[in-house]
C-alpha cells in the first residue's frame, strides 16, 4: 500500500512539474522572463504557490529546469545502442534524433526566449547552452570520437565534425522557424535533409579503402 501511494504521489508530482514549465514557457513568451512572476506562473499552471516554491524556489531554477528537461527529450546519441561499426546507420540515426529533438515547438520556443531576453539576462543564454546544448554535443562528438578509434571513420577533429553535422541539420529544422512563423517542413522533407547531411558527412569522414591504418 505504501509502495503504490508513492508511485502516486511521484506521477501527481511529475504531472504537476511539467504544468509548471508548460505555463512558464508559455508566458515567458508572452511577458518576458522579467515580467514573469513565480506567483503568475502558480495561476496558469493551477498549482498552489507553495507547490511551485517547492519544486522551483526561484525563477532562474525553473528556467534552468525547462532547459534540461527539453533537451534531454530526445535519445541519448551516444548511447552503445547507436549502430556500432555502422556510420551510415549511426549517423542517420543521431540526425533523425537531433532533428525531432530540434523540431519540436517547445525547444523552438525556448530558443525565443533566450534570445529575447539575451541583452537583459545573460545566465539564460549561458544556462541554455551549458545544460542543454552543450551536453548534447559532447555526447554526439564522443560519438564520433568512439568511431575513429574503432576504425569505422577518420575523423581527426570530432568537435568540428559535430558542428559541421548538427549545423547542416539546425539550419534547415531550426532556425527559419526563429523567422518564419509558418516554418514547418513535412517529415520526408527533414528525412531528406538528414540524409543529404549523412551524405556529407560520410564523404568526408567514411574511411576507405585507401586510408592508412596508422593515421587512425
């Protein structure tokens, strides 16, 4: 019995989270991160004050909670699991990932508020970027960097590598939509964009046969 009232207790508690940083995302599009009370946020979310104080005691706490939880809404890319000895595969799977990750409204929404707010609140944009982009891509460049050393890829330098693949995938899933309110490329439009971006990747990183072994 006790087990199962905790179980319950957790799902009320992780429903009531995520209506907090729903609310708090939607009004700080519509107010701004500064115009924004704690208090506002309560009302929207139609939880007490207390619950929220509980769970976030100050904004920048909630807005770092928002940061991390859309972020880590997609698979870990660098995960065992992610076509080992196989960068065509392994490469489509990370893009399809990255472009869901990327694509979806919510992540698009928080990157307006940063930018929005960027003059007046710095930490937003460093919270964004060291909780949520940041990890991403180290986890993607560890992937690339784990391919060089089993020999699958030459990829001498992993952290260009990952910049010159998620850039050509952001560029066509993300950022029109920071200017097109209408932006919303059909699922085999993305696929194909990831693909081509595959391509790209696998022409200057696939190792063939003629790469010397000793420069793996």
């Amino acid at each position: 019995m006790t087990a199962g009232l905790s179980a319950h207790h957790q799902r009320l508690a992780q429903r009531k989270r995520e209506a907090i940083t729903a609310a708090a995302t939607k009004l700080f599009l519509e107010g701004g991160y500064d115009g924004t009370s704690l208090a506002k946020i309560a009302q929207e979310a139609a939880v007490s004050k207390s619950t929220l104080f509980k769970q976030f005691p100050t904004k920048a706490a909630l807005f770092e909670a928002i940061v991390t939880e859309y972020w880590k809404g997609g698979p870990d890319p660098a995960a065992p699991a992610t076509h080992p000895g196989d960068l065509r595969a392994g490469l489509s799977a990370i893009g399809r990932q990255y472009a869901d990750l990327i694509g979806r409204p919510a992540m698009a929404a928080l990157f307006r508020i940063v930018i929005a707010e960027l003059p007046r609140f710095p930490e937003l944009g460093r919270a964004q970027f060291e909780l949520g982009k940041l990890p991403y891509f180290v986890s993607v460049q560890d992937y690339l960097e784990a391919q060089h050393a089993a020999g699958t890829a030459v990829v001498p330098d992993a952290e260009s590598a990952t910049n010159q693949f998620l850039g050509m995938i952001a560029n066509y899933v993300l950022w029109p939509r920071m200017l097109l309110a209408d932006w919303s490329p059909a699922p085999a439009d993305v696929g194909h964009a990831v693909d081509e971006a595959v391509t790209t990747m696998l022409a200057r990183y696939g190792r063939s046969a003629d790469d010397d072994p000793q420069q793996l």
